[in-house]
C-alpha cells in the first residue's frame, strides 16, 4: 500500500493559500478591493481565545463512513472532543434514514497517558487497532494522529504497514490531522479526502459512468439537505453520489467513475477535485451553498453548465421558483428594513446573508473564520444586497470580538447559534440545522419561517436579558472590539498607505450602526479624561440610562467628576464607573482579559 513518498496526493496546508487570512476586518469594499489587488494578509492578534482544530474535521468527515472503524491516537480528551457532538449527528442520520436500530460507536482512542508521551505510544496503538477489528471487523480502519502523539513522534504510517500484514483484507489508512498542523480547521477535511485517495481507492480506475456527479459535502448537512440536492440534481437528470458523510466502501470506490464534480462549499474539497480533474478527467466547479433561492439559482446554473443540462435546469427553476415566491412575498413584509448581524462558517455565512438579502433585510455585520480568494466574488454579490459598507470580521473562535460588536451594533435580529447574544435581549435565529432543511427552494420557506418565528416570539431572550448578564466585564464593551489585532502596515498594497487600525475601524463601527450620535452624547458626559475611555466603554445605550438617572443636562454641561461619580452610584453602575477610573480594565479570560 501507498507509503509517504508514494503517495497520490501529499499533505497540504490551507495557510499557505495565496490571499488566506483568518485574522482581519473591514468594510466589505475595503477586503475586497485589498484581496482583488493580491496584498491582503492576515492582522496579528496578540490576544487569542481559541482556533478550531483539524483533528476535529478529521473525524467529522471520516466518522460516518460505514464499515469503517476509527482510532484517534491522543488522550481520551481528543477522542472525546472530537467524536460526541459527531456521533449525535450520525444516530439522527441514520434514524432519518428509518435505520432504528442506533448506531454502535466505531470510534476508539488509543488513551495515550504520561508514560506513552515519555516512553512512546505506538503500543498503545496497535492494540486499538487490534481491537477495532476484533469488535467490527471493518473493511476500513483511520489511525488519526494529534498533537500529541505527533510531539513525541510516533510514526503511524509504519504502524499501518504492520497492521496490514497482519490483517491483509483490511485497509488501514493513517491521517495527520494534528491539531496544530493548520490554523485553517478546512484543512482536517483536504487531509480526510486524501487518505481516501492514497489508501482506499488507489491505482483503481472504474469505468466512467454516465450522469454520475461527486457531491462533496460537509458533515454539517441533514438528511433532507442531502436528499434535496439529490431530488434537485436528479430533476436536470444527474446522479449524486455524495461524500464522505454516511458513504458506503461502494460510494467512495465510485469517486474515480463520476463524469463530474462538485462540492457543498467554495473551499471544500476544492484540492481534492482539482486532483480528480488531472488524475481522471472530471471537471468540476466551484460554487455556493444552495441555501435561499438566488444562490440555489447560481448554484443549479453552475453545474447544468458543466453537464450541458441548462435546457432542464432553467426549466427546473422555474417551476421551483413559481412555489416559493408567493409565501417568500408574505414574510418579506415583516423583514423588510430590518438590521442583522451574521455569525456562520464562511460559505454558509455568505448564503446566509444571500438569503437575509432576498428578504430585504440590512447587513450590518458579519462574522467569518476565514477569508479566502474562492469567496470573494459571493462577497462581491452580496454588495448586489446590502452595499459595500457592511463590517466583516475574519475570526475564528474569538467570541471576544464578536460580542462586543454585537453589543455596539445593536440589530434587529441575530443570526448564528444563540449562546451570549440571547442574553442580550436579540431575537436569534441560525440556518446551521443538522435535522432539518435548509438548502433549495423548500430550504428558504423553512428558513424564512424560523427568522419570522424569531421575530414573532422573543419572549425567553427579551426576559433573559434581565437575569443574565454578558460574559465579559462591562469594561471591554466600551473598547474597541479590535483592540487586540495588529494590521500590516503595508496593507496598503504598494501605494505607500498603512493599513487601518483598530480604532480606525472601531469607530466607523458606530455609524454604520447608526450609534455615533450616542457616542458623541457619551463622551461629553464623560467629562474629558475619563470618558476618553469610559465613553469607548459606555456601549451608547447603557451609558445614555446613566446619564438620565443622574440628571444628564446638566453633568453634560458641567463635567464635573463628582456628579459623574453620583450618576454613576444612581445609576447602579458601580461596574461602569470602576471601570471607567481604571482607563478601561481588560476582558476577563487569558493574558489580555
């Protein structure tokens, strides 16, 4: 079998991409016109509470294969991290599928302990593997490694070689999925399709069959998601065979045969289907999510394209299309107007602020953990909805930044998952739904119903807000929330310009939300220098209530401390004016909190 120098497809590392950053923000004009003239790069954050790992992605992908069993040589924590929430997503799968028999876990850990990291694990490994074929008797077996067994260097691609000779019917496939292998998760599925290649399919070349298209899909897809792109692509008269979740040993072995491919997201599996194209002929296509009926429109169009299918698709889309529109008009009348904030993975991110945008909704602010050259012309479009001045922040897992710009925005509505912004008092609502359907023409009804449900019943969140307090002290909301992110100094691009800072982004935050005015009222109460920085602190609203309580007129006018210390005690803001003494205490959690 494939060994490291034989291998079809060599590990790559997303970070290296031209135009990668997952550390930035700015206007959406702003990104854009730096990525289209090459010279947009990634801030530096001298403050980080978190990055989402490869490992993970590794096993989300790998997981649900069936007849396959998986061993992730790390401490019981990687295992456990890495497979619960997996695991919960495959037993609601297979039970949409009418399988009630539930699922027995195929997921092992090697349990590496102090004495593996001293003396060496790879023991520990083969003994799991051994196992997993004692219990299952897979025709697959994944051996993942992590951080830790890649610091003390075991060397799983020689414990797959001996393993093979021991069981020579089973395909052992080694994956380096380290966690700190990549600051791009995306990167644990490029290395899961890889080993797919290298130790599953092989040398095999299948016959070619006809109307077969790949359908390359995260692991974040329901069952009706997956059955829907299946009824679409069927009805312009193609065969979804769709991977790697839930596949079969028969779907993935059929990957060399497709006539064509695609995948569910700009980023995924696009490596893997440039290597299909040069190694076995099948074009591909890069597109977006089928989420709302604009980028189902864009999505179908791209691939009839590919298969010279437009006749059958524009038929398709049209039949679809006349469904939908009647009730999408209905609640367009109660979004129409309303502001939103967004916080999704790119590609869903993106279909998510296509879809607000087909109900006439404002985007004042997006979060994304990743902005790559393959995303830019879907952010170009969304400038087609909601202009060119809309705030996008490139973050990966800081929900330090993200709430403080939540708190400064103040929008109607909140898409993403709840957690911290329904302690806010928003109305939530998320289109990441792993039971139910969000993609095609159906996908927007149901979607366009969840945010009117938002909207009609705030009731928990709006009471929430009174007995729950936002997680970081009062302090951080009055800083910039881009505190804590060094730009490059040329970004620029050549032309002897400096990049933006922080505060310079900070403070056109507040009139795209429409808060300046506030701001202006804030600092004027502040009364020189401590409202410098209590004023970034006051966060608008809470600091106006101050102020009124204490008789705002008249300390806006005089700016006398001793009168700003008693609105604060009248105001019940010991918080806020302890902060505000302090210059601006830092958020709580790590070094810089």
């Amino acid at each position: 079998m494939a060994n490291a120098a034989a291998k079809a497809i060599q590990d790559k590392i997303r970070d290296t991409r031209a135009g990668f950053t997952d550390a930035q923000a700015g206007e959406a004009g702003h990104l854009r016109d730096r990525a289209g003239r090459g010279c947009l790069r990634s801030a530096r954050r001298t403050f980080e509470q978190g990055i989402q790992c490869v490992q993970v992605n590794s096993v989300n992908a790998l997981a649900s294969i069936q007849d396959s069993a998986m061993i992730i040589h790390a401490p019981y924590g990687c295992a456990a991290c890495g497979s619960l929430g997996t695991l919960e997503r495959i037993n609601v799968y297979r039970r949409h599928m009418g399988d009630e028999s539930g699922l027995s876990s195929r997921i092992f850990s090697s349990a590496l302990g102090e004495k593996e990291v001293i003396l060496g694990g790879e023991q520990r490994l083969e003994d799991a593997a051994r196992e997993a074929v004692a219990r299952h008797n897979p025709k697959i077996v994944f051996l993942l490694a992590s951080c830790a067994s890649a610091i003390i260097g075991d060397d799983i691609d020689m414990v797959a070689d001996r393993l093979r000779e021991e069981y020579p019917g089973t395909v052992f496939a080694p994956v380096h999925c380290e966690g700190f292998k990549s600051r791009n998760h995306a990167t644990g599925y490029d290395l899961a399709l890889s080993a797919l290649q290298n130790y599953v399919i092989g040398d095999a070349r299948p016959d070619r069959q006809e109307g077969l298209i790949n359908l390359f899909a995260t692991h974040s897809l329901s069952f009706a998601d997956q059955r829907e792109m299946k009824r679409m692509l069927r009805a312009i008269g193609l065969d979804a065979n769709i991977l790697p979740f839930n596949a079969s040993y028969g779907d993935i072995m059929r990957i060399p045969a497709a006539e064509y491919n695609i995948s569910v997201c700009q980023i995924f599996g696009d490596e893997y289907m440039a290597f299909l194209k040069e190694r076995y002929g099948a074009p591909y296509v890069v597109t977006c999510m089928p989420i709302g009926s604009d980028s189902t429109d864009r999505w179908l169009r791209a691939i009839a394209g590919l298969a010279g299918r437009e006749a059958e698709a524009e038929a398709f889309i049209a039949r679809e299309r006349a469904e939908v529109e009647g009730e999408i008009g209905r609640i367009r009348q109660k979004t129409d107007g309303l502001k939103v904030c967004i916080t999704a993975g790119t590609g869903r991110g993106l279909a998510a602020a296509t879809i607000m945008g087909e109900y006439r909704m404002k985007l004042l602010c997006m979060h994304a953990p990743y902005y790559e050259k393959a995303y830019v012309p879907d952010f170009e479009r969304l400038e087609e909805y909601h202009g060119s001045d809309f705030l996008i922040n490139v973050a990966d897992m800081q929900p330090y930044e993200q709430i403080n710009l939540i708190k400064k925005f103040r929008p109607d509505v909140f898409i993403g998952m709840a957690n911290w912004v329904s302690r806010l008092g928003l109305p939530t609502t998320h289109i990441l739904d792993g039971k139910r359907p969000t993609f095609g023409y159906r996908g927007v009804l149901y979607l366009g119903r969840k945010l009117e449900d938002a909207l009609d019943n705030n009731n928990f969140n709006a009471k929430l807000k009174n007995f729950a307090s936002p997680p970081f002290r009062e302090s951080w909301y009055l800083e910039d929330a881009f505190k804590y992110m060094e730009f490059p100094e040329d970004e620029g691009g050549g032309d002897g310009g400096g990049g933006e800072s922080g505060s310079e982004i900070g403070e056109r935050i507040l009139d795209i939300s429409g808060k300046s005015g506030e701001l202006n009222a804030a600092r004027k109460l502040a009364g020189a220098g401590e409202l410098a920085e209590a004023g970034k602190l006051a966060g608008a609203s809470e600091l106006a209530e101050a102020g009124k309580s204490a008789g705002a007129s008249e300390l806006a006018e005089s700016g006398e401390s001793s009168k700003l210390d008693a609105a604060g005690e009248l105001a019940g803001a010991s918080e806020l004016a302890e902060a505000g003494r302090a210059g601006g205490r830092k958020p709580d959690g790590g070094a810089a909190a």
